[in-house]
C-alpha cells in the first residue's frame, strides 16, 4: 500500500506569493512568517514525497458562485495557475498524478462521496502558495500533486465533521493503492479572519492556538464546531479550518508533531503552521 508519510499546515493567503515575488522575506513585517518554513522544507527535502494530497478552496476562480462543488478532484496530469492580479510572474504548472487521483475518485463515490471529478481544472493561489512556500524558487514541479478543493466561499457548506469524514475517506483509499509510493497531505488555509464586512480583520490568537493543538492530538473536538460557530469565533474566512481538518482526517495511524510556527496578523490573518509526522496504522 502507499505510505501516508506525514502532513503539513499552512496559511495560502496570495499575498505571500508576492512577497517572495518582492525578496520581502526578510522585512520586518513578514520575516516572523517565513522563518517558520526552513524545518518543514528539510523535512520534505529529506523525506521526498513522490505525491502531495493538497486540500485547497478555490477562491472564484475555476469554480465561480454560480456553480460550486461541494467538493472536487483532480485527476489531471497537470495544473496551470489561474492569474490574479497580483502582478508576479507566470508560475510553472503544477505536475499531477491521475492513477491515484482515480483510485481515490473511485473509491470516494463509491463511500458516499458524490465528488466533482476534474480531468481539466486551474488552480490558484490556494494551491500554489504552498507548494511555492514549500519549495522556493517554485521548484516544485518535481513531486506530483493531487488537489482536493473543498467549497469554502458559497453557502451551503461542508461542516467540519464532513470533512473530517472525507479525509478518513481518502486517508483509507490511499491505504489501498497497490504501491510503494510516499504519499504527504497539506492542509490550507486559514486560520481565524476576514476580510471584508463590518467584521473586517477579525482575529483569534486563542483559539487559532487551541485549534493547533487539537488538531494534533483531539482532532475529532474540532468536529463538534459548526461553520456558523466558525464565523462567530474567528470571522469569516474560518471556514478555512475545514481543510486542516479533512488533512487530519486522513491520518489514521500515530501522529507525531514535529514543528509548530504561528503569527499574526499577516494580511489580515492568523497564520498557522504544522509539521506532523504519520506512522501508518497497522493493516487490519
């Protein structure tokens, strides 16, 4: 079977991409944020993921409020980057894995997950931030991506507790896939804001905190809030939590954290970041 060999969590706000567009990296106002990564870019370095599982949100771009998915996969053989606006230069694509990503398809619909299955789809920042902040320079064409884009702009919503149900969903097809491949899953995203309304700039160091560590080591707590709840305690764009939790969700063996990093505000955010390292569980 594959080997589920860890999880990373991170915040995707765009304007991280144009601060290493910029070389602002080491300004005082974004140098607390980066410093974070160098463990976590060893780590992959050292380990040499052959897949990334990615859970993302699409931020209007390929999915617009007219027709949004509640969730959807990829299983293309690559990703372009959908421009917006920032003004940083053309991205190399994103390189995808289609076999797994259809075993994981298959085996979703056939568990209850009725998914939106992409044999086109772009991408945007939700996706490539990571994967630019992971490996600098946008080095990343190496390692092949599968992303899970989960509805996080238009009601109705996934709740966390379907989330999490769908990352067990997957953490178990990735188990069943007939290969030695290493197989790392990034969770996006978040944590507590928003930006825009009279809520504008809301955040929650606290609970970004807590949520950090249940995710570790009770993430089935972060199950019990609603998406309202979400809104209330950390502002709008909360919700995103929901794709740390389908990460934690695939995760179905020993859980070890290895790195932690947090700050805020970053663009209006409460930034996050874990390392964790998975043991797969033992085959039943």
């Amino acid at each position: 079977m594959a080997n589920i060999i860890g999880a990373v969590t991170t915040s995707h706000i765009p304007a991280i991409a144009n601060a290493m567009a910029n070389k602002a990296e080491e300004t005082p106002y974004w140098k607390p944020f980066f410093d974070g990564y160098p463990p976590v870019r060893q780590w992959l370095n050292e380990k040499k993921p052959d897949v990334i599982v990615l859970f993302y949100n699409d931020h209007g771009l390929e999915f617009f409020i007219d027709k949004k998915p509640t969730f959807a996969i990829g299983v293309a053989d690559e990703y372009h980057n959908s421009d917006e606006g920032w003004g940083i230069a053309t991205i190399p694509p994103v390189t995808g894995e289609s076999e797994l990503s259809w075993h994981i398809a298959n085996s979703l619909v056939d568990d209850g997950f009725d998914m939106t299955i992409c044999q086109e789809m772009k991408v945007d920042h939700g996706l490539t931030v990571p994967l630019s902040l992971m490996w600098p320079g946008n080095n990343y064409s190496h390692v092949k991506v599968i992303p899970v884009c989960i509805n996080c702009e238009q009601y109705p919503m996934p709740q966390p507790k379907r989330c999490y149900a769908l990352g067990r969903a997957i953490g178990k097809a990735i188990e069943s896939y007939d290969s030695d491949m290493k197989v790392a899953i990034f969770g996006t995203g978040g944590l507590s804001h928003q930006l825009d309304g009279e809520g504008a700039g809301t955040l929650n160091r606290k609970f970004d905190l807590e949520c950090m560590d249940k995710l570790v080591e009770c993430p089935e707590e972060l199950t019990k809030y609603s998406n309202l709840d979400l809104v209330k305690i950390g502002g709008a764009q909360t919700v995103e939590l929901n794709m740390w939790i389908a990460m934690r969700g695939v995760l179905r063996g020993k859980v070890t954290e290895l790195h932690r990093n947090y700050h805020a505000p970053i663009s209006n955010t409460g930034a996050g970041l874990l390392l964790l390292e998975h043991e797969m569980p033992k085959a039943e």
